[in-house]
C-alpha cells in the first residue's frame, strides 16, 4: 500500500469510490472545480491509499488557519479493519499539527453509524453542544 497526497488528477477514482461509500454525501463542492480549488489551499493535506493502481482510501483535509476539517474519510469495503483509516486520519493530523494547527473537527451524518463507532473507537468525541447552520451561497 502507497500513501500520497491526493491531487485533482485522481479525481475520477475519488468519485468511484466515493459513490461506492455507505454514508458517505457528495454535493456540488465534490466537483471537479471545487475540489481543484480545495486541494490547491491546502496542498499535500489530504491524502490518498493506493494498492497498485486501486484507490482504497482517502482523506480530505484542510484548515481555516485557527482549525482543521476532515471529510470523506473513506475505505473501500474490502480493505476496512486493516488500519487504513487511521492511518489516513493519523498522517492528515500530524500535517495539520506540523502547520500549528492543535484542534481538528470533522462533519458526518447524523444516520452514519458506521462512521461514528469508527470515530469513536479513535478516541475523538462527540459534540452535542454545537448545531451546524448551512446555506448555499449564488
């Protein structure tokens, strides 16, 4: 297994398997422009695990210079309970800690249980003490 930064060059594989991901979202800022321009303001932040030629996981991640964000963390199902996961989540926060950054939040559905035992497990916690507004903007 290769771990390397993700670039807009991987986008179609992201995509795939992104698609093939259980509560895992995609919107408008999953495409190509928009993850062209998220991957260029945080450059070498986000992460991707291939064998050969096959992504198996990824990782967003980026900051707004005080904290850090993770999205779409995401293993293919047929590599899951092998570490990848945290591995992608270990290097991506090493990153952000190398650039000053202490705190790092991450969003994830409501219904994604999956997703919240996984978070869990590594020891992050969860908040009930903030709710998220959201509004699209044009």
């Amino acid at each position: 297994m290769t771990i390397i930064p993700i670039t807009i060059d991987h986008y179609d594989s992201l995509i795939s398997l992104w698609k093939r991901i259980e509560g895992l979202g995609l919107s408008s800022a999953d495409e190509r422009p928009a993850m062209r321009t998220y991957l260029e303001r945080n450059t070498g932040l986000s992460l991707s695990a291939w064998e050969d030629d096959r992504l198996i996981g990824t990782i967003l991640c980026g900051h707004d210079g005080r904290r850090g964000y993770i999205y779409h963390l995401a293993v293919d199902q047929d590599y899951r309970r092998k570490g990848i996961g945290k591995l992608l989540v270990d290097r991506a926060l090493s990153a952000l800690e190398n650039l000053g950054i202490q705190k790092c939040h991450l969003f994830m559905f409501e219904n994604n249980e999956i997703g919240r035992q996984f978070w869990k497990d590594a020891g992050w916690t969860e908040r009930t003490d903030l709710t998220i507004f959201s509004r699209d903007i044009g």
